[in-house]
C-alpha cells in the first residue's frame, strides 16, 4: 500500500504543477472508477477497496496541493516577461 500512496503522491505533484484543478476531479473519479472495478474483478472485500480508495484519493489531493505550490513558486520566481512583440533586430537602412 505504501508504493501505491507514493505514487499517487507523484502522480498529483506533476498534475498540480501542470494542470489545472479540473483536471484533478476527473483523475478522482476515473481512479474511483478503477478501483471499483478491481476490486469487482478480483473478488477483494469491499472494506479493502474503500480504504484504498481513500488512501489513493487523499495523497493524490496531497500531491496536488504540493505541486500546485510548487508551480506558485516557479512563477513567482521567474524574472517577468516583456508583453510587447518588438523587433528583434533593427534593420540598417
């Protein structure tokens, strides 16, 4: 269980550095829908498959909120970029 938590963290740090919110609800409930469907095909108890939902649910959140940060901070530090398109070379005429 715990390699299956590490990635999930993973796996909402690079969704919280790239995307945006969206996107982690629709990862939420397609994970909701695998674990279900593991859990119906492999015959597991369904107190397994709920505690690992939330295990997989709760870190991939986690993760999210990390690499959400981690975007904040990136931009913040990046140096700001000229919004004006000039020219790039003066021409000698």
């Amino acid at each position: 269980m715990m390699t299956i938590a590490i990635i999930s963290a993973l796996v909402g740090i690079v969704l919280g550095t790239r995307f945006q919110l969206a996107v982690l609800a629709l990862f939420v409930c397609l994970i909701a829908f695998a674990i279900v469907a593991a859990g119906l095909a492999s015959g597991h108890d369904a107190w397994l498959m709920i505690k690992l939902g939330l295990l997989i649910v709760t870190t991939l959140q986690a993760g999210y909120l990390i690499g959400s940060y981690i975007r904040l901070m990136y931009r913040a530090a990046m140096p700001a970029m000229p919004t004006s398109a000039g020219p790039l070379r003066q021409s000698a005429e």
